[in-house]
C-alpha cells in the first residue's frame, strides 16, 4: 500500500511540475503534505478537526440526529418488551419523531416518515438479531439453567442490545457474578 501511495503521489509531483511553473519546493511541499493526510498523520488531523470545528463541519462517523433518536427509543422499547411484553411497532415510532421533530411542511412530514422507517427497521434489526443469537446461544442457556427462577436469557439479551455485554467467555463470566451479587442474602 506505501509503495502504491508513494508512485501516486509521485505521478502528482510530476503531473503538478508539468502543469505549473512554480517552484518545485512549493510543490513538493504540497504532496507531503497530501501524504500525511492520507496517512493520517495526527498533528495535521488535530490541524483539520480544528479547522472544521471552526467551520461547523460534522466529523462523518457522527450519528444524525433522527438515528440517535431510533437507537435510543429502540434501546427503551426493548426493554420494555422484555419486562412487560410492550409490542416494538414501527408507526409507533414514527408518530413519535413526529411528535419530537414536528415538521412545518408536508415534504418535510413525508421525509421525516421515510426517514424515521428506515432508521427503525436498520436498529430493530440488528436489536433482533442480537435477541435471536442471545437466546440460542448455549452458555446463555446454561447460565439459564443454572438460574431458573431468573430470567438471565432476557437480562443478558438487553445488555447486548445496550451494547454493556457481549456474547464472550468473559462478559458472560462478569454476567454471572452480578447474578450471584444479585441474588446474594444481605
């Protein structure tokens, strides 16, 4: 990958030089430092994040507003579909975001709804998916088994889905002994 980098930008050096008549220090300049970007040298991103702080730029990995909103209402909807059997339903959430974000036009109620549905069925499935493999999962299982007066396999489902808890030896070891601590007499 370096040495591919390294002939690109090459090839610009040498394409800049054809192009302009200006002096080949400025230009050199230029391609390295193109070649600390694409190779995320940490003082020049400090240099950009600030630079689009100050501009008003959003970082692309930062979560739009109506997703935030889909993750976490699906987050509390699960759990209370695993403690009181609460139907997770889609124009549910919609007539929420509609209530939170209340669009003035109805394009703007027409890209919220297209909006709100998408971000929905992308997190309630992965929270699905995530409940299917928790409740098939054989160390879960077990540590149901070894619980039965406990509802472990719906206690460890929603720590996956509020991402606390993984399906590791590990996290389902820690899982166990905040069971024990729970159940523990004073």
């Amino acid at each position: 990958m370096g040495c591919v980098l390294t002939d690109t930008l090459n090839d610009l050096y040498y394409a800049l030089t054809k192009l302009y008549d200006e002096d080949k220090r400025s230009l050199q300049t230029i391609v390295i430092f193109l070649k600390k970007i694409i190779q995320e040298d940490t003082e020049i991103k400090l240099i950009i994040e600030k630079m689009d702080k100050k501009e008003g730029i959003k970082a692309q990995k930062s979560k739009l507003k109506i997703e935030k909103i889909a993750e976490t209402w699906l987050k509390k909807a699960y759990f209370e579909h695993m403690f009181r059997n609460y139907s997770i339903i889609r124009g549910y959430f919609t007539h929420f975001t509609k209530e939170i974000i209340r669009p003035q036009s109805k394009l703007g109620q027409d890209k919220l709804k297209r909006t709100s549905i998408y971000y929905f069925d992308r997190y309630n499935d992965k929270y699905k998916k995530k409940l299917k493999r928790c409740r098939s999962n054989e160390r879960v299982l077990e540590l149901q088994k070894k619980y039965p007066k406990l509802n472990v396999v719906d206690a460890f489902a929603f720590g996956l889905i509020i991402e606390k808890f993984a399906t590791t030896n590990e996290d389902l070891e820690w899982f166990e002994n905040i069971v024990k601590i729970l159940i523990k007499k004073k």
